[in-house]
C-alpha cells in the first residue's frame, strides 16, 4: 500500500481519534477497537439495530462473542505476521440472544503500536438473505423442471403408444412439428423426410386447397371433423383442435381411416337415428327462432290431422298453437333464458279440432345459425285435475247462501271479483308468470293488470320481461 502526504500542511499527519472513528465507520457497518489479546474495548457501528444488537459486547473478549466455528478466524485475524499492517477478510458469525446469528466479514488492522488492534467489519445479513432466496429460488427451479421431464416423458410416451394417427402443426404453415408412429404407417413415410414440411404433402391437388381452407376456418379450442382423400386415394376423416402456446397456435391433427366398416357403421347409426325420430310417439318438430318449420315427424300430423308433410311445409309454428304468437313467446324465451323448456301446456289446433299437449323444447346452437326442437305430447286423454271446478263451485255454494244477506249489487260485484281471481290466476301459470303474455291472453294492458293483481292480492313467482 502506498501513501502519499503533503509535506506542507502537517496536519495531513496527525489525524483526531474522533476523526478517524468517523472514516472507519463511513467505510464499514461495525468497528471493533480490540486490546492485543483480543478483548472489545471500544464498537462503533453505522445504525441503531446494529448498536442493539452489540451493545453488550464492550469488556468481553471477541472470541466469546462469536459461534464456534468462527473462534479460528477469530485467531487468524488477530495474529499479524511480521511487518504486516493488516489481515484479509474472513466471515464472522456472531450469536445472538434470540437464537439467530449475526454474519459480518472482518478485516482487521495492526495497531500494535499503539496498544490496540481495530477490526472493521461489513454485516452480510442482507447478501445472507438473498443467497437464501436464491438457493430457494435455485430448489424451484429445479424441481419445476423434474416436473416438466415427468410431464414430457408421459405426453412422449403416450404420443408414441396411441393407436390413432396424431400429429401436431402450425396453424398458420401448417408446418409438421411432431407426428406419432401410427401416422407414419398410416402415411407411409419417414419421420425425419416428414417434420419441417407442410401438411398438404400428403393430399391430391384436388384436396390441397379444400385441406388448407379447413384449417384456417377451425378456431381455438372448437373441434371440427373434415372428411377428405389422401394422395394415394384413401379415404380419411380429420378430428382438429387447436390451442395456444408462446403466443402462437398450433393444431393437433387425428386421422382415421374411413373402412367400409366405418362408413357403413356412422350410416346404419343416423339411420337408426332418423327412423327413431321418425316414428317417435310424440310429435316432433324442428324450428327457426322465428318458428319457420323445418322438420315434423308422422306424430306431428297425426296429432294435426293432416294428410302429409306438404301441408306444413314452410308453415309457421303459431299457425298450430292455440294461443299463437303469445305462446311461441313464452317457449322461444324460456329456451333463450334457460336453454331448456318442460312440460308448458297449451293446445295445437288441428283440421278437426284442437287438442291439449305438453310441449318440451331445447335450443341448438350451430355456428351460423339456431334452432328449437319440440317435442310435444298428447294429454287430452289424461285425468284431469278438478281442483279449480272444485274450488269454484265451492265460491259458487258460499256466494248463494250470501242470498238475503247481502244486496245483488255486492254479490255480484263479489263473483266479479272472483272470476277476474281465477282468470289472472289461470293466465299467470300458463304464461310461466310471464306477466306481459298474460296481459295479452287476458286481453289487458300491463298496467292494468298490475292493478287488477294488487286490488286481488295476486302474487306470481316474479316477472319476466
């Protein structure tokens, strides 16, 4: 080390004890003023947590201060070899009275000369702490990356061992990133020759541009089915979803061979299917939200009394409810609201008279379009309920033995009362508490019956706009 003085100010040679004390603490958190055989004399220290934490520590030797395995550093830096000035750093630990201990590196300087020995030393509990955040960090890693092997040993394994043809592109090149064994038996070709190429090499001219078309149509998440013939004229159909990873999407691709097996199999199911609609029991029909008909079954014009399909043909499904368009209403929103409709009853009119059923519904939703299937169910047959005859002539009874009590005028005001009871009652359950249809079957506005339902004290199970 070299020092440079100026020789014509001398007081650059002598420096205060208070001054020096000051500069040894700027440069360092702890400075300890130690006696030749290693006993604290003096501590100085940067903050108030620090002087908390050593202020017991003036009169006890260094040594007794610290843990065990730093009682050889201790040693170390307070034996100076000859003609040295100072000893390197070395790192500390000190025990503290919670439990916990103190880290701080200590660099010691001779001072024997002048009967002491100054230990300036620099608290690491701060780079302690990030040096366990890091190891932690450095655990987690780790581990997270375990996991990630485990998950990509199984993903490959079960890739490799699945019997359906898969293989994974771009969405946007369609460029072949991965294709299991099976879809290279399938395409007859080698996997090296195959990754890094476009998907259209395996199909015709012909089906290149409807393939790439299909591709670009499919959007995330959906699964879509394209049937379509490979370069060597087999017939295949294609199952593809796609997903997003790094900002980028990308699509998994199953092939399955179209056998005369297959093919005949998927027929003889919508076959089966069809008939089964076909001669379902309860009638059936297949409508637009405007209720345009699409699709009846025979029960449908059995039910109507009608010769053949011709005659409902691009017919509107109000034409056959009793109630119209007041009931189409109150299906199509049920459907919207709830995405199913059970057991509304209402009645279809036929050619020769008008029937009660039972209507259940449900709404598809297609991508371009949607559209409501009913099935609806004779009920004239069944028993019916006389809980409403009962109770009515029952009012009927109490209203005549009001005969002689009351003048004419309050009893009829009375049946009046009643009948408007039963009428809102009975308009209510039909429209499902629908208030504004049953403002329209009772041929009322919505005001006035609101306050027709108030003067009666009728409570419904809350409205539906």
């Amino acid at each position: 080390m070299e020092t440079v003085i100026d020789p014509q100010h001398a007081f650059s040679q002598h420096v205060s004890a208070e001054l020096t004390d000051a500069i040894l603490s700027l440069s360092s958190d702890i400075v300890l003023y130690l006696s030749p055989k290693g006993i604290i004399r003096k501590v100085i220290v940067q903050n108030r947590e620090l002087g908390r934490l050593v202020k017991n520590w003036v009169g006890k030797s260094w040594k007794s201060c610290v843990t065990t395995e730093s009682e050889l550093k201790i040693d170390q830096l307070l034996k100076f070899s000859n003609k040295s000035l100072k000893n390197d750093s070395r790192h500390v630990n000190h025990h503290l009275s919670d439990g916990g201990y103190l880290p701080v590196s200590y660099a010691t300087l001779n001072c024997e000369s002048e009967g002491f020995v100054v230990a300036v030393g620099q608290e690491l509990s701060q780079l302690t702490t990030l040096q366990k955040k890091l190891v932690s960090a450095q655990q987690t890693l780790e581990r997270d990356y375990v996991q990630l092997r485990h998950v990509e040993t199984r993903y490959r394994s079960l890739f490799n061992l699945v019997e359906t043809p898969v293989l994974v592109c771009k969405a946007e090149s369609t460029e072949i990133l991965e294709i299991n064994p099976a879809a290279i038996r399938l395409l007859n070709c080698d996997t090296n020759a195959v990754l890094g190429k476009k998907l259209d090499l395996f199909f015709g001219e012909d089906e290149k541009l409807k393939v790439n078309n299909f591709l670009r149509k499919t959007q995330l998440g959906k699964r879509n089915v394209f049937e379509t013939k490979l370069a060597n004229d087999k017939t295949i159909s294609i199952t593809l979803s796609s997903f997003r990873q790094e900002n980028e999407i990308y699509s998994l691709i199953q092939f399955q061979l179209e056998t005369e097996n297959t093919s005949e199999k998927r027929r003889s199911l919508e076959t089966s299917l069809q008939r089964a609609i076909g001669k379902s029991p309860d009638a059936l029909v297949i409508c637009d939200t405007n209720g345009e008909i699409s699709y009846i079954n025979e029960a449908f014009l059995e039910l109507t009394a009608l010769p053949n399909k011709d005659h409902v043909s691009g017919s509107n499904l109000m034409t056959w409810l009793a109630r119209g368009r007041v009931d189409f209403s109150i299906m199509r929103n049920t459907l919207q609201d709830s995405g199913v409709l059970k057991l509304f009853t209402t009645q279809i009119i036929g050619q020769a008279s008008s029937i009660e059923v039972e209507i259940s519904g449900i709404e598809l939703d297609h991508r371009t379009h949607k559209e409501m299937v009913f099935s609806l169910r004779n009920i004239s047959r069944r028993i019916k309920n006389e809980n409403t005859t009962g109770q009515l002539s029952r009012s009927a009874e109490q209203l005549s033995e009001l005969v002689g009590q009351l003048p004419l005028k309050n009893i009829v005001s009375e049946t009046t009362d009643l009948i408007e009871k039963l009428c809102i009652e009975a308009a209510l359950d039909l429209s499902l508490n629908n208030r504004v249809s049953a403002a329209e079957m009772l041929g009322l506005s919505r005001q006035s019956l609101y306050v027709k339902m108030k003067k009666l004290n009728i409570q419904d199970g809350g409205e539906r706009s």
